[in-house]
C-alpha cells in the first residue's frame, strides 16, 4: 500500500513539474506574441513585445514566489517540528 502511494505522490510531481513548466514557456510567448501583432498594428518596434514579455515574467516569478511560499509554510506546519495550524 506504501508503495502504491510512493508512486502516486511521484507521478503527480511529475505532473505538477510538466504543467510548470509548459507555463513558464507558454505564457511568455503568449504575452510575446500579443505585443508583436500590437506593435505590427501601431508600428511601434518592439515595445510593446519587450513590455508585454518582461510584466508577463515579472508576474509569473512572483506568482512561483508565493505559491512556494505558501507551499512550505504548509508543509513546515504539518511536519512533527511544526508550531501546529494557530501559528503564523
């Protein structure tokens, strides 16, 4: 039964592994091409792509940020060391 639980606990890191990082690929070339057909619309250079890329990568670090954050919070108040669910 451990074993079985090992293994599920393993493929759903892998899972949350792939979808991160389909995210962290997908999201900015998403963001990079939206600013390039807006910038082709004003012709503006490449502004907006710089722009719409580099607030896209900004959000997404800090969103990684805490969602870990919170992540190890949990699991350091769950762990035996833990200081229980009362404390912050």
């Amino acid at each position: 039964m451990d074993n079985l639980r090992e293994k599920r606990e393993l493929y759903n890191g892998f899972g949350n592994a792939l979808s991160r990082a389909f995210e962290l690929v997908v999201t900015p070339l998403i963001f990079g091409l939206g600013g390039h057909l807006l910038d082709g619309a004003l012709g503006t250079g490449p502004a907006f792509t710089i722009v719409l890329v580099v607030v896209c990568l900004a959000g997404m670090f800090a969103r990684f940020w805490y969602a870990y954050d919170a992540e190890m919070r949990a699991h350091d108040r769950a762990a035996p060391w833990g200081r229980g669910a009362g404390s912050s």
